[in-house]
C-alpha cells in the first residue's frame, strides 16, 4: 500500500504495520530473535504469486496477511504447501480455513459470531421482552434479522416499532412487561438511528426506574465509536452491546500504548473501528510470543497463549479435523447506570 497510502486502505495498513513493529521491538526486548520481511502487495487486482516465490519467502515460520480477499487462495495455498502458520486479520470469510489446517482467521465470521452474541444474550437476559426500533431512513444491519429470527426460535417475546412514532412515552411503556428484562433494541446500527432516538430511551428509563421495571439498551460494536458524545445517555439507559473489538483508553494498558505510539510516530492513532495499530500489536504480539514459546508446534498449543490484548482477544478453535482456526473470542461492553463500565467475556 506504499503508493497508495492516503487512501483508506492504505492509511490502515500503515497503521496496521506501525502497531505490528511495536510488538515486534517489544518481544525483541524480551529475548527473542526476529528477522522481519514486508512485502508490498499492491492493489487486489494484481498477483502476489511473485512474491510468494521470492527468496525471502523460503524458511519463514509464520505469515501476516494478506488484505485483500483476492489474495488469501494464494497466500494459504502457499502455507499450506510449507506447513507454515498464516495469519489473517482482516478477513471476515475466508473459504480455505475450513480446508487448510495452517489458517487462523482473525476475523470471527459473522454467522459464528451472531451464534455466540444470541446464547451470550439469553445467559444475560435470560426471558427477554425485546422491544425493537427502526429509523425507515436507516438501512437494517444483518445482525438484527439474524438476532429475530433466533428470538422467534425460542419462544422470546419481541414488539417492532418505528422510530417516528415514539414521541409519547406512556405509550411506548404499555410494551414494557414487569416480569421480564425489558431490552430495546435498534434495528440499525447507525449513528443517525441512535442520535435521534437517545432522549426517546432515557425518558423510558426513568419511568421505568420509578415503575420498578428492568430496562436495558442493547446494541452494536458500531456503538463503542459514538459513547464518546452520548456517554451519560448510554449510562442512564442501562446500555449493552455486543464486540469482538474493544479498549478503553481510560485502562493503564491503552494509555501506555497510545503514548508509545504518539511518541515513536509522532501523532495519534486514528479513531475508528478497529483501531488498527492496536490490531496490529496484539496480533503481532500474540503470535510471536507463541511461536517464540511453542516453535513448529504453536498450532497444538494456541490455546495456552493467554489470550487478552490491548483490543483484541483470542480463543482460536479448530473448525474440523483437516481446518484450520476461528478466533471465537467476543464479549458484552456493559455501562450500567451507577456510572460502571464493565467487559464480560464469555469463554465456553
């Protein structure tokens, strides 16, 4: 992404890459000794084969990459036939980890992340009245109707109601059911759907705290990005959202690597969804203390690598007998209102 560093993409990539040699330095200073090779891939719609058949490429005990999904059949195939560990970071769905046992997926795919985000709900809430909104303007994102259909499976009970007609609140409350956690739920991820609705949840909220009633937000990765201007809201609402990503930059950990990074480079990390000098750390740092400990034999011991980082957590798991590795690891943000942000990870 050399030539094209501006763009998005290539603005990620260099970001992925400065975090990754942040792990790289680090594990140097723990003892380890790491000869580091970067290829420039270029855009998706050349081939990489040039470089899988470079020198460099012979000997090597792991690889990072690549972005685009147009690449991925050559990089694991190259893997696959020098039983060489490849990372993917990027990629949500990726065909060969379910053929090639030397891909780790990063990325979880949303069908077995929408899989444990439902039976993570239903250990939290465990007889839900889900109460969802949608913004006729606002596009429904894919979990919603996933999340639906399983509410229907179970017997849940659910109301759809629409955005523009909510502005009385003693109506919007007769939904609500004192025996049961009352979830609302918006069908859209987006910023425009929670922007418009936020004043419209904490007016339920507070009835609902002065009628005894349980009352919960529930939401989307996409929702860690907008706390910043709505953080009291979220907090009154009983908010709760779903992510495979997450830091807070108030923990001592994120601030000593939000400071490293704006001292090395000299600016701050971009703030988006990932951030990806931190994806690029902790997978570096991830991968690398676990081939430095186990060698060759990483694969057989993924699971004793501790597993938190910075942004992302891991809990790979064999998807058969001949694949390779999904990451399955995801978690609840839960800013409840006395003012206590909390993570809770669900690991199976």
């Amino acid at each position: 992404m050399l030539d094209d560093s501006t763009s998005a993409d290539g603005a990620k990539m260099v970001e992925y890459y400065e975090g990754f040699l942040l792990a790289v330095d680090s594990m140097k200073h723990q003892g380890m000794s790491i000869e580091l090779h970067v290829f420039d891939s270029g855009n998706e719609r050349k081939s990489i084969q040039p470089i899988l058949d470079r020198e460099e490429m012979q000997g090597v005990n792991i690889i990072f990459g690549p972005l685009y999904a147009k690449h991925i059949a050559e990089a694991t195939a190259f893997a696959q036939e020098h039983a060489v560990p490849i990372v993917v970071p990027f990629a949500r769905n990726i065909d060969e980890v379910y053929s090639n046992p030397q891909v780790f997926q990063v990325n979880t795919p949303q069908s077995y992340l929408y899989s444990d985000v439902t039976d993570h709900f239903f250990a939290c809430f465990p007889n839900p009245n889900v109460l969802f909104f949608r913004n006729p303007n606002e596009k429904d994102d894919p979990f919603y109707s996933a999340f639906k259909e399983e509410l229907i499976g179970r017997g849940a009970s659910y109301q759809e109601l629409r955005t523009d007609t909510t502005s009385d609140v003693s109506k919007l409350m007769a939904f609500c059911r004192p025996e049961c956690d009352n979830v609302l739920m918006l069908t859209s991820s987006g910023k425009q759907a929670v922007s418009g609705i936020m004043p419209v949840f904490q007016l339920m909220a507070r009835s609902a705290a002065a009628s005894g009633y349980q009352l919960h937000l529930f939401g989307y990765p996409e929702y860690q990005i907008y706390t910043s201007a709505r953080t009291d809201a979220y907090y009154e609402t009983d908010t709760w959202f779903y992510t495979s990503f997450y830091t807070n930059n108030l923990l001592p950990d994120a601030k000593s690597f939000h400071n490293l990074f704006r001292h090395t480079y000299s600016r701050d990390i971009v703030n988006r969804y990932p951030k990806y000098a931190i994806l690029g750390f902790d997978t570096g740092y991830y991968f690398l203390k676990a081939l430095d400990r186990f060698g060759s034999s990483m694969p057989d011991h993924i699971a004793e690598v501790p597993s938190q980082g910075i942004q992302t957590g891991f809990r790979f798991e064999r998807v058969n007998n001949w694949g390779g590795f999904i990451n399955r690891k995801s978690c609840f943000i839960h800013l409840s209102p006395d003012y206590e942000l909390k993570r809770i990870d669900f690991d199976k």
